[in-house]
C-alpha cells in the first residue's frame, strides 16, 4: 500500500510537469505563440482536473469502497 502512494505521488508531479518540459520544443515545431502555448497547458490541466474525480470514483468502485 505504502509502495502504492508513493508512486502515485511521484506520478502526479511527473504528470503536472510534463507539459511544461515540452512546451518549448512544442512551440517551435508548430510555431505557436507564447500565448496559443499557454492554452494549452492550461486545457491540459483543466482536463486533468476534471478526469481525477471519475478515475476516484472508479478507483472505489474496483476497490469495494462505498
């Protein structure tokens, strides 16, 4: 269980960080302005947000919670 936490803790940060390691390497390859690039970090983490709550509740479901 312990093990379990702390993977998923080290994945969180990995997941909230990813998109800003390669929005550089974005933004040249699509020629996209500093504004356009923010957007889409930004949807990226609104999506995220939003999908956290059913992946929890899916997470009860397989786990026998309530």
């Amino acid at each position: 269980m312990l093990a379990t936490v702390a993977l998923a803790t080290m994945l969180a940060l990995l997941n909230s960080t990813m998109i800003a390691v390669a929005l550089p390497r974005l933004m040249a390859e699509l020629g996209a302005a500093l504004a356009a690039s923010g957007w889409l970090v930004t949807s990226y983490l609104i999506a995220l947000a939003c999908l956290q709550p059913v992946a929890g509740k899916l997470g009860d479901r397989s786990a026998g919670g309530p």
